[in-house]
C-alpha cells in the first residue's frame, strides 16, 4: 500500500506513558495516518507502523541491517503489499556534527537527501541539556529542523521539531507534490530518522 491523499502538515506525537518509543501520526485534521512503535531489547533496530493505536493492522515494516548503528542501515518494507520500498542510509562521521541521511531506492539509487538545517542547533541543545534544571527546557527553544531534497536539487519536505516539554512533537510538511511511491518512501524515512535522532538527544 502507499500513504496518499495525506491532508498536510502532519504531526508526529511521541507517547510519554510507555517505555517504548511510540509515536502517532495524524494530519492536519486530527485523523489518524499510522501508529509506530520501536520494538524494545533488541540488537538491530526494529520499527512497525500500524494502521492505528489499537495495532490491529501491521503496514509496514523497518528494520537495521546490522547491531551497531553508526552506519546501519534500514530496509522500509510494505507489510500488505509484500513489497520493500527502499533503504535509509546514515551518513556516518557527517552525521556526528549534523545529522544527514540518503533514502536509496530498490535499486540503491539516491532519490532524496534528508539534512539538519543547522548544527549549532544540536550544539546548543546538547550543551544547555547538561545544566541542571535549564536543560529541561531546552525543547521550548532549541528545535532543529530537517529538509529533504531530491536529486534534482529541490527540497520536497520540511520537518520540524515543535516546542514541547519532553521535545515530544514534530510536524512535517509537504512541499511539493510528489509519486504516491516516492511520497510513502519519504515518510517512512523520516519517521525512522526521527527515532534515530530523538535518541541521539
């Protein structure tokens, strides 16, 4: 299956109740797009989206291709149409001063690029989140955000880190318009991404 017909921007809300790292997808309205959650305790990194937050229907599916995960990287695979999408590469040493990801196709061509804005944001976040007190507010006013470019040098999609206590919520927004297939690859990317970096802190 695709994600299409999507209603723009989308929110991404981390659930801070569960041990898990769980977050909801809705759109502009309030509806539900997916629900994902990483799997806990385990050696490769292992995410599954469903369709919502009663996890009745498994859409797909992302999982490491190795243990450590400085340079892993992830299969995005589509549960109900038995079909992989592509991959999400880290960008290694390049990612420890910013983060910058490739989303590769089936057949590991680049398609797009995922890069953080600004790394003096991650710089001030990391060094005012060690002061006591202070650092539990960083997330009201160190937000980075993201911009996904294609190969061909224009920038699709922005996601941003909202102001939020526990640096819970971001938002993506669309754009220009884009292939169903290209569209669905793009979001399954960003939304391992996000677990990825909101681990990094």
């Amino acid at each position: 299956m695709v994600l299409n017909n999507l209603n723009y921007p989308l929110d991404f809300k981390f659930k801070i109740t569960t041990l898990a790292s769980d977050f909801n997808i809705t759109d502009r309205h309030g509806n539900y797009v997916a629900y994902v959650r990483q799997k806990m305790f385990k050696l490769k990194e292992d995410v599954i989206v469903f369709n919502d937050e009663s996890k009745s229907k498994e859409l797909f599916r992302i999982r490491a291709n190795q243990w450590i995960d400085f340079n892993a990287s992830y299969s995005l695979n589509d549960l109900i149409d038995n079909k992989n999408y592509g991959r999400l590469a880290r960008k290694g040493m390049r990612s420890l001063w910013k983060a910058s990801y490739d989303i590769l196709d089936t057949q590991d061509q680049p398609k797009f690029k995922i890069q953080e804005d600004s790394a003096w944001v991650r710089f001030w976040d990391s060094f005012v989140g060690e002061i006591p007190i202070i650092g539990m507010f960083t997330g009201y006013f160190l937000n980075p955000s993201y911009t996904v470019t294609g190969v061909d040098g224009k920038a699709y999609f922005k996601l941003k880190k909202m102001p939020s206590f526990f640096g819970r919520r971001f938002q993506l927004d669309r754009l220009i318009d884009i292939d169903d297939e290209e569209e669905s690859l793009v979001i399954l990317s960003l939304l391992m991404m996000v677990l990825l970096e909101r681990a990094r802190g």
